[in-house]
C-alpha cells in the first residue's frame, strides 16, 4: 500500500483567476520545511560536535529568565515533566513562526531567509553565551540557519507568483509558471532530510547518555559500618541522624501508598538543565576553593578513596505545594562535607558555601550548616546505586534540613567558600530568600483523592517532616473538630521524614480532613497559608472526602 498526498485537483475547465500563481498553501508550507530544515541540521551538527544543540541553549535562556508565576505554574501543571512542555512549546512557536514567515516570504522573497537569519543568529548569541557555551556552539546555529535560508530562498523562487505562462523549454513541466512537481519535490525531499538528521541527533544523544550511564555502572566503595558521631546539634532526646538502608526496620512504613525510601525512578526531579550536561569521568573534578587555605581538587577516585557515609535523608524542594510530591526519601552515600572543608582550612570571615554545577547553575548555603555536625556530603551513591544521571551524576551536594535550590548542588563543578556578596545563588535573585530551611510539613496519602471511601473504619495515613529538627507528633482532624494524635512508625533519623496513621470511624457524607505535625524542638506547623515563594509553602494540608 503506498501512502497518497491530497493535492488540490485541477480542473482543466476550470477558469484560472490568474494563470500560473501557485496556491497560497505553499508559502506556509515552504516555511515550515525550511524551517523544520534549519532546526534539526542544527541539531545534528550540535550532536557531530557534543555541544548543546542550539534548541537546548534558547530554551535554558527561557527558562533562565521565566519569571517566577510562570515557573510555578509550570511545576504546578507539569510537574517534573516541565522539560517535556518546554520542548512541545518551543516547537510549536517555532512552528507557527514559520507559517507566516513562509507566508510572507511567498510575496516578498528575501524575507524568509532574512527572518531564518535572524532565528540563527539569535541562537548562535545564546549558545555561545551559555555558561557552559563556548565558540564552537556558534556552529549548529549558523549552519541550520544556512541550510533553512537557502532553501526558503530557492523554495519560495519556485513558488513566486507569475502573472502568465512562463518562457519555458520544457513546456511539459512548467506550463503555468509555477512547478508544482519541482515544489513538492523539494520540499518532500527537504523534509524527509530534516527527519533523517533529527533521528541522527537524537541516535547520537542516545549514545551520549548511554555513555554516561556506563561511566555511571561502576559500583560504590563501601562504607564503614562503625556509626560516625552525628546529629550533635540535633534536639535532645531524638533519634540521631543516622540511617543506612539496611537499618531501615519494616515498622518505618505505616502508609500503605509511600515507600518510606523513595525508588531512584521514582525521585522528585527538579532542575534547570534541558539536557543532562556533558561529563567526561577522566576529566571531571570537584574544586574546593575560594576563602580556604588549601584549595582541593579531588577527582571521583579520590571521593571514592576517602572515607565514606550512608545516611538516609529527605530532601524536599521549595516549590512544593502544601501535600505535593516534589519530596523524596533516599539513602545517600558519599563523603562527609565538614571533613573537606576542615582539611581545606576556611578561613573565618568566610560565610558561604557556594556551589557550581558543570551547567552553570549557583546555590550557597550558610557554612556553619556544613560545620555543625549534621550528615552535609558530597553525594556519589543514591540508593546503593552511583547517583542517577539526572540527579546529578558523579557528584552533588546533599545537606539535611535545607531546601534543594540552596543546597543541593548536582553535576558538582565547584565548591566556594566566599561571602553572601561574593556570590550569589541562581534563584536568589529571581525572588527566592537566600537562606532556606525546609519547614514542619506533613501529608495526607490515604485516603487519596477520588478513592472510593465506605462508612465504618478508615485508615488515614501519611507523611511528615522536619529535618534536622525531627518530628515529635502529627494530628489530623476531621471537619475542624478536636486534634487527635496520629501513631507515628518508627523514627528513622530526623533528618528524614517519618510515616503516621490513624484509625478514623467515617460516617456517610463529604468530610474534610487536615493534619499537622509538630517538630522535635516542640514547634507546630503554622495554619498560616503561603504560596512556596519565597522560602516555602505553609498551611495545612486538607483533603476532603466523600463516603458513602
Ligand atoms: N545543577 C543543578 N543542581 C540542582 C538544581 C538545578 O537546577 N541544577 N536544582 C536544585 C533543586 S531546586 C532541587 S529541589 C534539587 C532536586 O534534586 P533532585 O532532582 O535530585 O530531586 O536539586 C537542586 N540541585
Ligand atoms: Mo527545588
């Protein structure tokens, strides 16, 4: 069976408005091809050179300069999806774009390549000037630009509107001035070249990450089983922050929704990069450096030499919404932070601790934090496993009780000891406080919404959590009636979250259900509601369900 184009018929007794015009379908047609041309030569060249391809470099610019309604409404409806929305918008801008620049370059023929022009210059600006761009990224950009503007220069010659029957030789093919088959050739071809060096790129990316995922198969040194001296600042009387996956006891876990680890596949995934960002393992370090007295370069085998920690941790993002899921449980292995820094000797007057990633991307945190003798690590394994390409492969950061956009540096590049002045993280200044402790949260799992819930004996049941702080007591109530004490599972450490439930006799009808949770230091969560910027949401959690 052979596929069959619907071409417009023509009816030889048709009466011709205007001999030889080819139909108007053809500018928006010639656009989009050449554009669709320019875009995936782009990103096959990017993938010949490993350089982030021009696509990529216009949306982290976009993304670097979304204002923050914007970000939150698109963590709110795309969750760790908001990648894949920003690709399927961007494509569809461009596609649109195209339509009418092909429109207009059908009539005036040098606007389409100028337009193509434009779009390529504007990437190859935005590539090179990336923070992890450089010269070459110019490329990509200049050569589809090429490639899209040559051929809506030539496309658009044979669309060009002709008042009368052309001079031809070859009056068989072109008998009413404009060459439909000539057209469609070109365009069909153009086309099916663009797909072929879209599916090159995409072959080679693949490649890439398989790369990545060999360099990231290799298996984690072990860790000392001896119990390292921790959590000194933590409250009296809670359980100290230390917990490896195998100390994890079956009565953690009281939800019958919520794992208390949370499966790598499974993690929360909140950053700013579009791609995972080029790592080579021979060539990658982790500096220490700024205020010290003995700057550290260490390579993944020197982290991997020294002396290692396991400790389960819950780390939480600032953007999460009062009961939302950019939270997760994971054991972390990796070397202890204030043992680098002790060994690097930071000066007194340094304040902060500022990470770089290989991307670009900035966060600091206080350095008494790295200091006070909480589990703060330079993060290689996640769950027994070396990290996740996507969480930030070979190394990140990983303090217990602060929010990820302060602390949590993954694609580790650098660590500086500076001044708040110094430097400054990413999302500081697009309106997040600079320093951010994660706040007294808890979570209702079950009932979930929309479940079916029959009158008689409910099991409620969730999550809370405090880091560094622990939690001492969680208690729900129904319809704003009395507060009554959820039984907790057993504390795991306090700096990860812990799991509660209760038994609730439900009558039929449409009732409310809210929880809070009250922190090791004997504080209760605030009912006070507020949106997650700009230092975390607060409020309680409320769900409302029908039985019956
Ligand atoms: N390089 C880099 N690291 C980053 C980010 C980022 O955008 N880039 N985002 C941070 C934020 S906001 C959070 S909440 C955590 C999320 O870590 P995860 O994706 O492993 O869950 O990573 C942090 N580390
Ligand atoms: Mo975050």
């Amino acid at each position: 069976m052979s596929a069959t184009v619907d071409l417009p018929e023509i009816d030889p007794a048709a009466p011709r408005r205007q001999p030889g015009a080819a139909p108007a379908w053809t500018g928006p047609l010639s656009g989009l091809v050449s554009a669709a041309a320019a875009v995936c030569v782009g990103l096959l060249v990017a993938a010949i050179m490993d350089v982030d391809s021009p696509l990529n470099a216009v949306g982290s610019e976009f993304i670097d300069h979304t204002p923050k309604w914007l970000k939150l409404r698109a963590i709110d409806w795309f969750g760790s999806h908001d990648k894949d929305a920003l690709r399927v918008g961007m494509v569809i801008t461009i596609g649109l774009l195209s339509l009418v620049i092909g429109w207009v370059a059908r009539r005036r023929r040098w606007v389409g390549p100028a337009a193509i022009g434009v779009f390529g210059i504007v990437g190859a600006v935005v590539s090179v000037g990336r923070p992890d761009g450089s010269g070459s990224a110019a490329v990509p950009p200049v050569l589809g630009a090429v490639a899209g503007a040559a051929l809506l220069w030539y496309v658009s010659g044979v669309v060009a509107a002709d008042d009368g029957p052309r001079e031809s030789p070859h009056p068989s093919r072109a008998p009413n001035g404009w060459d439909r088959r000539l057209f469609l050739a070109t365009t069909g071809s153009a086309a099916a070249v663009a797909a072929v060096a879209a599916l090159g790129s995409r072959r080679l990316e693949h490649e890439r990450i398989e790369d990545l995922e060999a360099q990231a198969s290799g298996t984690l040194p072990p860790v000392a089983t001896s119990a390292s001296p921790t959590g000194s600042s933590a409250p009296s009387g809670s359980t100290p922050a230390i917990a490896a996956t195998a100390d994890i006891p079956a009565s953690a876990t009281v939800s019958p929704v919520t794992p208390f680890i949370t499966p790598n596949n499974e993690f929360y995934l909140i950053d700013t990069s579009l791609s995972v960002p080029r790592i080579s393992l021979d060539s990658w370090r982790v500096e220490i450096g700024g205020m010290v007295d003995t700057p550290l370069s260490l390579s993944y085998d020197d982290l991997l030499e020294r002396p290692q920690i396991e400790r389960t941790i819950t780390i939480a993002c600032v953007s999460n919404e009062v009961g939302g899921s950019l939270i997760g449980t994971a054991t972390w292995q990796g070397v202890r932070l204030d043992a680098l820094l002790e060994e690097a000797g930071v000066h007194p007057d340094a304040e902060q601790v500022f990470g770089t990633s290989v991307d670009g991307w900035t966060c600091g945190f206080p350095v008494e934090l790295a200091m006070d003798g909480r589990d703060a690590m330079i993060a290689i394994g996640m769950n027994g496993e070396p990290l996740p390409l996507r969480h930030g492969f070979p190394a990140r950061v990983i303090v217990p009780g602060l929010y990820g956009y302060v602390s949590a540096t993954k694609w580790l590049q650098r660590l500086d000891l500076t001044t708040w002045n110094g430097n400054v993280g990413y999302w500081v200044p697009r309106g997040w406080a600079r320093e951010a402790p994660i706040k007294t949260q808890s979570r209702i799992d079950v009932p979930r919404r929309g479940d079916a819930v029959a009158p008689g004996k409910v099991m409620i049941a969730g999550i809370a959590w405090a880091q560094h702080r622990g939690v001492a007591k969680v208690e729900v109530r129904v319809d704003e009636g009395a507060w009554q004490e959820a039984t907790l599972a057993t504390d795991v450490s306090i700096d990860a979250w812990r799991q509660w439930k209760l038994e609730w006799d439900a009558t039929p009808g449409s009732h409310t259900i809210q929880v809070r949770a009250t922190d090791g230091t004997g504080a209760t969560q605030t009912d006070e509601i507020s949106r997650p910027d700009p230092d975390g949401a607060t409020g309680y959690h409320t769900r409302t369900v029908d039985v019956g």
